[in-house]
C-alpha cells in the first residue's frame, strides 16, 4: 500500500481526495488531515498565516499516525505567496518537521509542467487579480512563460468550493489563450477532479488543476507512477515519460 498523506485548509473540495484514491484503485491511500485555515480570504496577509510554519505542523502528528510515506500541503495560494525562495523554505520546514518527503501544491504545478515539457500556459483562477499575478511571477520564476492569466475575483475558498461543472468550465474557457500550451486551473478549493476529462475535451489541450497535480505531486515524492486516462493529460503523458 502506497499511502501519501495531504494538509488541506479548512474544509471546501476535499471529497476531491477520495475521488481521485477512487479511480487510482486499490493499493493507493490518501489520507487527508485538514489544518485551521484561519481567515478564509485569498488576501495577501490572510494567505501568510494559512501557510506558517505552526498552523501547517499541527496536522503533522495526525498524518505520521496514519504511516504516511510524504506530505504534501495541499494549497496553491498560501504557498506561492511566499514568493520562490519562500515557498522552498515552507516545504523545507515542512519535510523536517514531518521527518518525511514534502511539496505543495505550487510546486505540484510547476513539475507537472516540466514533466508534460510544456513551455507557455495560461492561468485560470478564482482569485482576485492580485493573487493571480503572483502565481504568474511564481511560474515565470520556475522558468514558464505565463501568455495570460485571469483572476475571477473570488475572495474566499467557500465561495470556490461551491462551484460546479459549468462554472468550472467557464473559467477554464475565459483564462485560455491561442498560444498556451496548456492551462492551470491553481485553487485546490475549487472541485475539479469530475471534471479533468471534460476540461481537456472542451479546451483541446492538457488542463492542470490544483487537486489533481497535488495527488501526482504526492505519488511522485514516493516514486509511484499510475497511468489513468481520467485523470487527464498528466496521468498519460506525463506518466508515460517517467517509465
């Protein structure tokens, strides 16, 4: 059994989890430990206190107990609003005080697209305009070229996690742009995992979203490599490059 462990804050998409444990089948567990999300704001200072070094260590104990092989913090926003070197402080603090492998959900992002070799995206967000460049300057530092991104103005993760198939697809369609290679769905409060065949139909190209390259990222800390076609481009393509 194969068990990667996840930190999620407060309470939104997580029944993304088991529905992605679902279709990856036995022999693959995903626990979820969910941290005190504090002020539910996409705001700059309300994304810093999510993602402290305390609030992300008070789930840890939990997620050991569960004999968890990585942790991966599951949130995009409060972990690129630290900025690059911010963000690998956070992980590093993360990992060290877990005694395990450990990522987030940004980093997620930018190694799935190193894994697909993709060289331009565009962002689809449910965060205000601000929060959204962030995430660009976030990608640009990994060394992708964002050719747009679009922030929805959404200030908190309730709101987002209220959001069904049409809406969904509707950010993804508005954020698109002729040159991106691929687009990023980044908000894990967002449920996508339903709908990762139906983005990639709809926009003819890979989607990556927060959920979906959280549990890639969590599987690939322990070396773990699982083709599913449901799962979008990522568990294909990708997948077929690492074997």
């Amino acid at each position: 059994m194969t068990t990667v462990g996840f930190l999620y804050p407060g309470h939104s998409a997580e029944d993304d989890y088991p529905r992605l444990a679902a279709l990856l089948g036995e022999g693959i567990a995903l626990p979820l430990v969910h941290t005190d999300i504090g002020e539910d704001a996409h705001r700059v200072d309300a994304l810093l206190e999510m993602g402290s070094a305390a609030r992300l260590a008070a789930g840890v104990g939990e997620l050991r107990a569960l004999g968890v092989e990585a942790v991966v913090w599951a949130c995009t926003s409060a972990s690129f609003v630290f900025g690059w070197e911010g963000a690998q402080e956070q992980a590093r603090e993360l990992s060290v005080t877990a005694g395990l492998p450990a990522s987030s959900t940004s980093f997620a992002f930018t190694g799935a697209v190193r894994a697909l070799g993709l060289r331009r995206v565009a962002v689809a967000a449910t965060y205000p305009t601000d929060v959204a460049e962030l995430f660009r300057a976030f990608l640009k530092a990994s060394g992708t070229e964002v050719v747009a991104a679009r922030g929805s103005g959404i200030i908190t993760a309730a709101e987002v996690g209220t959001w069904g198939r049409d809406e969904v697809l509707a950010m993804a369609r508005a954020g698109d742009h002729p040159a991106a290679e691929a687009v990023l769905l980044p908000d894990t409060a967002l449920h996508t995992a339903a709908y990762l065949a139906d983005l990639e139909t709809e926009l003819g190209k890979p989607v990556l979203t927060a959920n979906q390259v959280t549990v890639w990222e969590g599987l690939r800390l322990v070396g773990r490599t699982v083709v599913h076609p449901a799962l979008g481009t990522l568990f294909t393509a990708a997948a077929h490059r690492e074997g």
